[in-house]
C-alpha cells in the first residue's frame, strides 16, 4: 500500500492524530485552495468552484469534526469518478 493510500485509509477511518499538513495534502490533491486570511487567524479556508468552502485550525492534532469533513471530500470526490 503506497504512502498515500495509507493517508486515505486514516482519513476514511477518522483516525485521532491527523495533523493539518496532511489534510492540507488531501485537500489541494482534489482540486481545493488554500486561502489564507489577511489578519493572524489561525484557520484556513479551503475553496473549489460549486462546493462549499471547508474552514480547518491549524491545530495538530486536527479534531475528529475537521477530519469527517476532509473525509466527505473523499467520498463525495471517489464517488463523483466512478459515475464518470
């Protein structure tokens, strides 16, 4: 299993010990942008054309709520590809 199935597997599996990079990773891989706020906020803003925006702390680890976010991403995405 390549390094990156594994990060999806801890994804799909909400794993407890995500760190922000790595949700970063996923985010940007699917289309996502990282918008970063004018001021020294310490969330960020993920963007892509038609789909709601996804606002994540920079905490790590990242809370469980952040992580089935990313994970609605995923599926949403993995689900979008095989109607195609």
């Amino acid at each position: 299993m390549s390094k990156w199935e594994k990060l999806l597997q801890r994804i799909l599996e909400l794993s407890k010990d995500m760190r922000f990079e790595e949700l970063r990773k996923v985010l940007e891989s699917y289309g996502y942008r990282m918008d970063a706020p004018r001021g020294g906020s310490s969330h960020r803003t993920f963007r892509k054309a038609k789909h709601q925006p996804i606002t994540i702390p920079i905490n790590n680890p990242i809370k469980r709520v952040y992580v089935e976010m990313v994970r609605d991403v995923i599926e949403s995405e993995v689900g979008s590809d095989e109607k195609n």
